[in-house]
C-alpha cells in the first residue's frame, strides 16, 4: 500500500511493497477543489502513520539539482542511512563529493555523511531510486526536467522542493511538474521554515508535506523524521505552494522595511497584513485558509523574514538601501526565488482573482512588483500603504 520497499506494515500484510497505492489515495486536487480532510481520514491517517516503520539502508532517493537545499536534504536522509545520490552539473563537484564528501560551492565547511554521493549521470541514478527529489530554481526547472524526463521511471514518486511561480506559465511546482512528468505519476511537495545552512548543522526543523496522495504523505514523514528533523502531512497541495511562493515576496518586502530603517513596528504590521494577503489568494486558488497559519505559511514567512538567514529578505534589505536590483542579483551566487515570483504573482493575481478592486486586497504583493519593476522606489510602496484608504481589519 506505500511506496517504501520492504516496508515493515506492507511485509507483515503480504503486500508486494511495489504493488502501487491503494484506496487510501485522496481525490486528485485541482485548483478550486476542497482539500480539508474529514475526521474519519484525519483518525484513519493517524493510525497509518503508527504503523510506518523506516528501514532507511534499503532506501535509495536521488536528488535533481546539488545546490544549498538538495545537499541539505542530502543531509538530513543521509544522516539516517538512506542513500542519496545528489545528481550534479559539474565534474569537479561530483568528484568532491564523492571522494572527499565535501560540496564545495554549498555548505563547504561540511563533511557529508558517506551515504551521500554524487552523480553526473541522472540515467542510473533515477533508475535506481525509490524517490525522487527536485531543488532546482522554479525558473530553471522546466528546462531541467525536460533534458531528464524520459529518463524517469513511471510510479517513481517525484517530490518538489522549490518555492515559486514560473513566469512564463504562472504555474507553481505543483502544475509544472505534472505537466513535464506526467499526471499520472505520484508527486508531493516540501515546504515550511527549512534554512539549508541550520538544517546541515543538525538544528531542529519542522516541514510540511503536502500531496494528495496520502499514502506517499506518510512514507515521506517516516523516511524524514528524526531527532532534529519533522515532516508534517496536508493534502493542501494548493495552500502549501501558495505560501511557499508568496512568502518570498514578503520577505522582499520585510528586508526593504529594514533596509530604510522603519523599526519593528512597521515590520510586524507589513508582514501581518502579507500574511492576509497570502490568506486571500490560497482561499481564492481553492486552498485552505487553515494551512497559512501552518509551517508553510506563517512559519516559513516569520522564518524568512525576522531571521538573518533569507536570501530573499537581503535582496530587499539592499534595495531599502539605495542599491539597484541589477546589481544586488549579479552579485550574488544563489538564487533568491521571489525577485522573479513577484512579477508572475503580479500577474496571477490579475488574470486569475476575481473580484472588484484587487489592487486594494494585495497591495503589498502588487507594490513589491511594481518596486523589482523600477515602477516606484522602496519609500513610494511604503508611502502608498500608508495612504490607502481606510478599511477593517478582515482578512478578505
Ligand atoms: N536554500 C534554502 O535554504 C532553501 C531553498 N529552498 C528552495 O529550494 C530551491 C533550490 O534552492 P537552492 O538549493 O537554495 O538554490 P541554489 O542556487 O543553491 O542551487 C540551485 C541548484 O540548481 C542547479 N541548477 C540546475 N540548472 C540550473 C540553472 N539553469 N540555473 C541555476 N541553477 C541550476 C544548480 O546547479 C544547483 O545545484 C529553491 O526553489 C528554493 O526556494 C527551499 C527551502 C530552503
Ligand atoms: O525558503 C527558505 C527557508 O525556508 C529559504 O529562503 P531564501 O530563499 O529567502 O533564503
């Protein structure tokens, strides 16, 4: 009934372990469709997720893409003695990796356990693998997957890891992959306050995963979970990436807030009402309004934007600061997901939000846009909420 092989419940049942998901499988979840869980499934769920037993050293996943968070996540399953195949770019980096267990362009000062290795070869790493996992850019993705899909077994369960809309599709992680992969194929998505550079050093971190199919939910938390590492299961795959997506943008927001020195005032109310923001639009997509006060909402947006770790905060910090944004992303070496995110959120919210006045219920994502755009300076967007005009405090 899951995806593990050898899997203690599945073995004990005289389940053949690959035999393919049973009818515990959620409804598919399109975009306008409900996703709350009924009290029978959420008991049901608990008592599935009781019976899942890891036996880690049996498990092989391969990683697409070797940067910050694939060799943390390299990490975090390594460390409990699965083995991950992280399948890099670069010679030099696979020969690091894999002979001195050093990724030396992310987390150099790391030693990687020896569970982890690297390939240049997606071919037999993917055929290999009882999981697969994305960590490529939102932006590169599509262009990633379509040199590999074919090398991709099918029922092989492909798991995002990125935080983003596509800009020329407008299509999160949650509709591209499908779309280049497949329907038919199992896929789930991580999300949630997850900083690459704490999680290698072993400090506690909390995930969501999201998926409609439960089954694949419940072997991800128990193939995660650890000491210093949770996963916790929604089916809202739509409110999940919504989060994930539109909590960069705060974060732009939050370190522009910074970066002109407004003080803690300003900042707490900007990301209180970009967290009612994100609120409108996962409700308007078909997500839950539950699953923004969960990891992948708020946690990821106080995470990104009150702690000194986020690429996408310094991004905005540096603007706040007078630099022009040209100059801000050529200098940096990773990518910060919601300088590109804001334009499609920006246009999203225009095509796919119905509804009078929109400008006044997203200002803050629709400001941040029209900032990276060179439209308005960090000061004006500030000004311009400031002057809206006055309103309850609804999150609608
Ligand atoms: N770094 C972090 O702490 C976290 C990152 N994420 C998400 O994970 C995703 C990946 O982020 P990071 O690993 O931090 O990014 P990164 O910039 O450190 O690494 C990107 C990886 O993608 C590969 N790649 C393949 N094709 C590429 C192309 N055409 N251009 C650029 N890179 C290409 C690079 O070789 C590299 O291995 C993003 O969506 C990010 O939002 C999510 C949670 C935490
Ligand atoms: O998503 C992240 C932490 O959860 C990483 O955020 P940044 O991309 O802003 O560094």
């Amino acid at each position: 009934a899951c995806f593990m092989p050898f899997c203690t419940p599945c073995a004990t049942s005289g389940t053949t372990p690959t035999s393919g998901r049973l009818a515990t499988t959620l409804q598919p979840h399109a975009r306008g469709a409900g996703v709350a869980m009924t009290q029978a499934e959420r008991e049901e769920t608990l008592i599935l997720l009781a019976g899942r037993q890891v036996p880690a050293a049996n498990i092989k996943v391969a990683i697409y893409g070797g940067g910050n968070f694939g060799t943390a996540m390299a990490c975090v399953l390594g460390r409990k003695g699965v083995q991950a195949a992280l399948v890099v770019r670069k010679a030099a980096v696979c020969e690091q990796i894999n002979e001195h267990h050093i990724n030396p362009y992310y987390q150099s000062d790391l030693l990687l356990p020896k569970t982890v290795t690297a390939t240049l070869d997606p071919q037999t790493a993917f055929a290999d693998a009882d999981f697969i996992f994305h960590a490529i850019p939102v932006q590169y993705s599509r262009e990633s997957l379509l040199k590999v899909a074919h090398l991709i077994p099918p029922d092989v369960p492909v798991i995002s890891l990125s935080k983003g809309i596509e800009t020329s599709s407008l299509m999160m992680m949650s509709e591209l992959l499908p779309e280049v992969l497949g329907h038919d194929r199992p896929f789930a998505y991580i999300s949630g306050p997850s900083f690459a550079a704490e999680i290698v050093q072993g400090m506690a971190t909390a995930v969501t995963v999201a998926s409609t199919d439960r089954d694949l939910a419940l072997d991800l938390m128990a193939l995660f979970t650890s000491n210093n590492f949770r996963a916790l299961y929604t089916p809202d795959v739509v409110g999940v990436e919504v989060g994930g997506a539109v909590k960069n943008v705060i974060a732009i927001a939050a370190g522009m807030c910074e970066g002109l020195g407004l003080g803690t005032n300003a900042m707490a109310a900007l990301v209180t009402r970009g967290c009612a923001e994100m609120r409108r639009l996962v409700v308007s997509l078909g997500g839950e309004s539950a699953t923004v006060f969960g990891l992948s909402g708020v946690g990821d947006t106080f995470g990104t934007c009150f702690g000194p770790l986020s690429r996408n905060r310094m991004v905005g910090y540096r603007l706040g600061q007078g630099e022009a944004l040209e100059d801000i992303v050529s200098s940096m070496s990773e990518v910060a997901e919601g300088v590109a995110t804001s334009g499609a959120l920006a246009r999203l919210v225009r095509q796919q939000v119905k509804g009078y006045r929109r400008d006044l219920k997203y200002p803050i994502l629709l400001g941040v846009a029209k900032i990276l755009e060179g439209e308005l300076t960090p000061a004006e967007g500030l000004k311009n909420l400031m002057e809206m005009p006055l309103k309850l405090e609804d999150h609608w």
